[in-house]
C-alpha cells in the first residue's frame, strides 16, 4: 500500500467521523488545529483507522499523532 492510498483511506475515514473534507487531508495538516478534529473525534478516527488498515495505535500514543503525516507513518512502519 502506498502512502497515498494510506492518506486517501485517513481522508475518508476523517470525512465520515469528523466531516473533514477529503480535498483538505495533507500530511502535512494538523488534526486539531488545520482540521478541527476533537479529542472526542479523534478516537473515533484512530478506533477506525485501526480496523480499515489492520494497525494498533495505542491511545496512550494519541498525543504524538498530531499531523497526518504521523499517523501515516505509523501505518506504514506496521503494514
């Protein structure tokens, strides 16, 4: 899986969860601060992104996730 697939499959599940639009997810984003996503959101988004990619990213870890591009990259180191 390439890392555009990862990040198109992130902007759908935060499309769904947190009404991100898809065009709006970059890596280079912020959940919180470009894209509006709560904390409450945010578990939603890592619970489904955890199921749609077959990862564990545990909660403990939520606080480094701040950009997309973390999130992608712990998918990556996992797939």
């Amino acid at each position: 899986m390439t890392r555009e697939e990862i990040i198109t499959g992130l902007a759908e599940i935060l499309n769904e969860v947190a009404d991100v639009e898809p065009a709006d997810v970059t890596e280079d984003k912020s959940f919180i601060e470009d894209l509006d996503v709560d904390s409450l959101a945010m578990v939603e988004v890592i619970v489904s992104t955890e199921e749609r990619f077959g990862v564990s990213l545990p909660e403990e870890e939520l606080k480094e996730l701040r950009l997309v591009s973390d999130v992608v990259t712990r998918i990556e180191k996992q797939l």
